[in-house]
C-alpha cells in the first residue's frame, strides 16, 4: 500500500491525503482531533483552577468558628459607682476613675459560646467626705480584678458579632499606701472580695482575622478597709461596683 500527495493550491494537510484507493485516513483526523479537544479542555481547566484560586485568596476570613482562640488587647477606663459606702466616722467613700491597658483571652467552645477570661491593673486614690474627721484622703491602692465570663456570640459569621456575658470576679487589692505626714491617716487595710461581672461588646472584622473591639463590663464587688488615724481605728465598708467602658483590637487565631 502506498500514500500519495495530491498537490493543489492550498496547503498540504491531513485532507490533501489520500490512499491508493481513494479512502481520507479518519484514524489519523480523528487522532488530530481528540487532541485538539482535550488540548482545549486542559486550558479551560487550568483557567478555572486559576479564578479559583483567586477566588479563595480574595475571601476574608471573617468567621468566629468552634475550637478558635482569640486575643484582645483594650484601652480601659475604669468608673467606680461608689453605690454606697458607710464608716464608722460617718460620711461617704469614694474612690477616682483611672485609665488603663487590659488584655483578654477568649476560646470558642463553639460557634457561639466562648470563655473569656480578662486581666488589667489599675491605681485608684481612695478619699472619705463630710466625716467627723473632715473630708480627707484616705490612700491609694492598686487593683487587679481578673474575671472569667461566659459569653454569647451573635452573627459568628458576620463582619459585626456583637456578644453578652457573665461571670466571676475576684478583686484583688495590692501596694495600698496611706498618704503619709500630714495626713490623719496613718495605716490602710483592703480586703479583697469575690464580685459578679457582666459584660456587652461587639466585635467588628477588619481584614482577615483583625477585628476592632469595643467591650462594656459592670463588676460588682464591695470591699472592707481599715484605718489607723489619729482618732483612732476606723473601719468602712463599700460597694465599688466599677463600670470598665474599652476599646481595641482582637486577633482570631
């Protein structure tokens, strides 16, 4: 058998052969022309695989999801309510606001449910009016109120999670002065006490797994002092109660 070209105008190609009897090689068209189609298929699947990826890269990661830890760090302000006070001289306790940092640890037990547990510092002076002794600076006292909440969390998914929680809180009294000469007051005791916490905030994702933070806590805790002055002891008891208003940023891990 034999292959011969018949020559013509155009150019040569798999339909300008012919056998000796005429017959057009089919197997050797339809060859040409799986490989044109599964040439084409490849490109297209690549594409696709392409916008894929893209499509992945460009999605943010916004969701708060089961077993994910976050961090906080907050700009705090801390008002003591002073919501009632009593002394053995009379007259009322109060103690000042103070501005501090604080940082946060939650874990998501579920998409909703997480457990925060929350620690900062703050110094507070400490000041007593309308006594028998006169109105007078009691001391200054630094605080550490670590509080562990459980906290709701709605639309985990969504750009805006606002959340609830409740929880415990243990405040911890610590480096209390007196205010020195010339003060009546020559010796303070604080007792440190259990409180109840709750707390409202709302996370806002930023990009990826950035949020801003802003968080609201009430704590409930009173405390007991003690004073040496130059009237003798004096004993007071109040119910501080601090509203905690921060703000910042969270990382999801």
């Amino acid at each position: 058998m034999c292959i011969k070209a018949v020559l013509s105008d155009r150019p040569l190609s798999s339909r300008s052969l012919r056998f000796h009897n005429g017959e057009r090689p089919d197997r050797y068209e339809r060859s040409l022309e799986s490989r044109m189609k599964a040439r084409t298929f490849l490109t297209y699947l690549a594409g696709a695989l392409s916008l894929a990826g893209t499509a992945v890269a460009q999605t943010p990661d916004t969701g708060k999801t089961t077993g994910s830890f976050m961090v906080r760090a907050r700009l705090i302000n801390v008002v003591p309510l002073n919501s009632s006070s009593s002394t053995s001289v009379g007259g009322k306790v109060n103690a000042t606001n103070a501005i501090a940092p604080e940082v946060d640890f939650s874990y998501f037990f579920t998409d909703n449910i997480a457990l925060e547990l929350i620690a900062g510092t703050t110094q507070h002076t400490i000041s007593a009016s309308n006594t028998a002794i006169g109105n007078l600076t009691v001391g200054k006292t630094w605080v550490l109120p670590p509080a562990l909440t459980v906290q709701y969390h709605f639309f985990h998914d969504n750009r805006v999670s606002p959340y609830l929680g409740a929880g415990i809180n243990y405040t911890v009294f610590y480096n209390t002065e007196a205010p020195g000469s010339g003060s009546p007051v020559t010796k303070l005791a604080l007792e440190s006490n259990w409180g109840w916490v709750l707390q409202a905030g709302v996370d806002i994702n930023l990009t990826g797994r950035w949020y801003a933070n802003v968080d609201v806590k009430q704590i409930f805790v009173s405390t007991k002092a003690k004073l040496n002055t130059a009237l003798g002891p004096v004993t007071a008891k109040t119910d501080l109660n601090p509203l905690v208003v921060g703000a910042g940023l969270g990382y999801r891990f």
